[in-house]
C-alpha cells in the first residue's frame, strides 16, 4: 500500500512550497508597508523563536494523539493563521504587532506540524513495504526540490500579483497539503506503530502509564522528561542532534551573509541565484539517487565522504577567489553529495528511536537543528565586521571541518553501519524519572 507513502511526498511538497514562498513574500509585505528593515528582522525572530520552542514541547502531544492528526490540524490552523494576514491588511486592520503575533503562531504551529510528519515516517514505510533509506532518500529528494521551486516561484509571484496575494497563496497550499495527507494517509490509522527490535510491549505500556491517575500536566511532563532521557543516554543520536545545529548555524551564516556580501561585491545577485539553485538542483538529484539505493551503501564511510565534499570546498573556493566556473563546480559536486546525507541520518534516527517516544525524541532532534539558526545571521555579520569577507569564510570553513569530520575520531559513530535486523537491545526505555 504506496498510496499514503505517495501522497504524504505530495502534501510535503505542496506545504515545503507554500513555506519557502512565505519565507520570502511575508519579508517583502512588510518592507513595502513599513520600509523598516528592522520590522523586517523582527518578523524572521518572532517565527523562529516559537517554532524552535514548539519543537521541543510538542513531542508529547505527538506521541499522545498521533502524529497524522497533528501534521493534519496544524496545517489546517496554518492556513487560517496565514490566510488572517492579507484579509486584515485589506480591512485596515493590520497593525504590526499582530502581525507579529499571527507570525509568530504560525511559526508555533510549524514546528509540531513539521516534527509529525516526519515522525509519520515509520508507519509509512511499514505500509508501503520500502527500506527506511528509499523514504527518508524521497523525502529529502522533495524537500530539496520544493525549496527550489518555491524560492524561484516566490519571486515570480511577487512580481506579478503582489506579495498580498503570494501571501494568500501560502495560506491555500497548507489546506490543499492537509487535505491531501487527510485523504491519502487515511488507512494509517488501522495500522499499529512499526515497534523496534526487542521492545515489544512497551507502547502499550506507555498507553497504559499515561492512563494510570496522574495528572495531565504530570503525565505531559514526565512524558517530555522521557524523550530527553532517551536522547541523551544514546550517543549517537546526541551527537546527530548536536552536529546538525552546530553544521545549521554556520551554513546560515554561509547563506545569509557570506555569500550575499561576496555576490555584492564581485558578482551580483543573479549569479547568488544560480549558485543556490545550483547547490539545492544537484542536493535533490543526490537525494534521488540516495533513495534508490542508500539502503545498500555503507553509512560511516558515506557519512564522512559527504560531508568532505560538501562543507570546506564551497568555503575556500570562494575565500581564495577561483574562477567563477570552479565555484559552480564545486557547488555542483557539494550539493550532490549533501543530498546523501539526510536519508542516512534519518534512518538511523528512525531505526534507533522506539515507536512510543519517537514523536518526542524527533521533535527534540528537530528543535537542536532550529536551534542556533536565528544566531547565524549575527555570527557571520560578526564575522564579516570584525575580520573581514575571507578571514571569515575561512574560519566557517575549518569550524564545519571540524564539527562534521569529528565522528572520524569517535568510534561511537561507527554504530550508524548497524541495521535494524543487527542492532542490539541497546537502551531501556528511559523512565522519566
């Protein structure tokens, strides 16, 4: 049964679209209503303060009512939330603090929405009889995709019907993304949670303890107190958490700052747009192919060749002026070998996670790689200011060198080669206590 695993691809891609056209057309509203460009820095701080937090506090609720119905009714709120802002705005509503407080729920709404669907994950590939590398691969394939296309649809909207009106646009692809999930991913709830090697048993224990005379707020707090115990006695997971914030600032810094200031300086913005649609073009065409057969290939290795490829390169060519031909190769080479990585670190995430905290767990993993990233921006300004465009881009470069090429040093990660069927029981399931 492919049916859900296809259409829960093709709510993503509609919802990943709709959310890169907001990321550029909501920005674009206020500076043509405000022309502050501080309004503007404020709109991205109110959004991705609440997400990071939603992220952290709403594995519990995930894991209580399931994650089909979360993804579900949070991108139905987030149409209506989205869809709040141009019919304001159209009414002479539309003051900027609630415009900051409609971004700022929306963001809220984001983070579980985003963590449920891919805690969904497992069923779906349970359902559709596929290795967990084929759907992590697919997913990274879309996601890759869908930033394409919408930040190249996002400017083409703008222009041509306003960004009230791409803003509208944003709102209707979350309903059309959770109806499609809602018709397609129906018979997943007949289907019990994929349960981990050796622990059967304990999601219905869970079930049960959560019904056993505590509190609710008692039993929400113990729950989310789980999945920080789970996730920080397996290191492995911890250290994945870690790397992906750490790798997630300095490439915001990279995209937001570095690479805009060099643009501005030699070459322009049309060629920062073909550079970025280079990277993410060829990331998607690594994911495809990751899809179809990362389930065969050694991870470690893997792992560690990836990303050699496609951190430091990107950064010296840059630093050290080479040709502008170079640089697109380098992006090239760099953005195919990232489309590998996420379908591995997602499949050991999934294959080390039990069922029952695996809503927590993800949305914890999640909330670490959103983390720092509204820091990465202040990081490479810093930088820049302070030392200088190449000092700069060279500093990134060696600081994710090292951040990504640790686990050659670490035998821990040498556990991402095990499969399910070669794992051992590793863990208890964390009690909370």
């Amino acid at each position: 049964m492919r049916l859900p695993l296809y259409g829960w691809l093709a709510a993503e891609t509609v919802s990943l679209v709709g959310t890169r056209v907001s990321m550029l057309a909501i920005p674009w509203f206020v500076l043509e209503t405000t022309g502050s460009p501080t309004k503007t820095g404020l709109i991205a701080l109110f959004e991705l303060a609440p997400l990071v937090l939603s992220k952290i506090f709403g594995g519990p609720l995930i894991d209580r009512i399931g994650p089909r119905r979360v993804a579900i009714t949070c991108d139905l709120a987030s149409a209506l939330v989205v869809g709040l802002i141009p019919v304001l705005y159209a009414a002479g509503l539309l003051q900027f603090p609630i415009l900051l407080a409609l971004v700022a729920l929306a963001g809220a709404l984001r983070g579980p929405s985003d963590s449920a669907k891919v805690a969904m994950i497992p069923q779906l590939v349970e359902a559709a009889g596929v290795p967990t590398e084929r759907a992590t691969g697919l997913h990274s394939f879309v996601e890759r995709t869908a930033s394409m296309l919408g930040a190249a649809a996002a400017g083409l909207l703008i222009g041509l019907v306003g960004a009230t009106n791409a803003i509208v646009i944003d709102a209707a692809s979350f309903a059309v993304g959770a109806l499609l999930l809602a018709t397609t991913t129906a018979g997943l709830s007949r289907l019990r949670q994929p349960e981990q090697p050796g622990r059967a048993g304990q999601t219905e224990q869970a079930t049960e303890t959560g019904q056993t005379g505590q509190t609710g707020s008692a039993s929400y707090r113990t729950q989310l107190a789980e999945g920080w115990h789970f996730l920080r006695r397996d290191r492995v997971l911890l250290g994945i958490a870690f790397m992906v914030a750490l790798t997630n600032l300095i490439d915001l810094a990279w995209s937001s700052v570095l690479m805009p200031v060099w643009a501005q300086q030699h070459t322009g913005p049309e060629t920062l747009g073909l550079l970025f649609a280079t990277f993410t073009g060829f990331a998607a065409a690594g994911s495809a192919v990751a899809a179809a057969i990362g389930d065969r290939m050694r991870r470690y290795p893997t792992y560690l060749i990836c990303f050699l490829v496609t951190g430091i390169p990107r950064f010296l060519a840059i630093a050290f002026g080479a040709p502008l031909w170079v640089v697109f190769v380098v992006f090239a080479i760099g953005g195919c070998a990232s489309g590998f990585l996420n379908p591995i670190l997602g499949a050991i995430q999934f294959e080390r996670i039990p069922a029952h905290v695996l809503g927590r767990v993800m949305s914890l993993i999640s909330a670490f790689a959103w983390g720092l990233m509204p820091l990465g921006g202040l990081l490479g300004g810093g930088l820049v200011s302070a030392f200088g465009l190449t000092t700069a881009l060279v500093a990134c470069g060696i600081a994710y060198f090292a951040v990504t090429m640790f686990p050659a040093i670490d035998p821990t990660w040498k556990q991402i080669e095990r499969r399910p069927e070669e794992a051992p029981n590793r863990l208890p399931a964390a009690s909370g206590s």
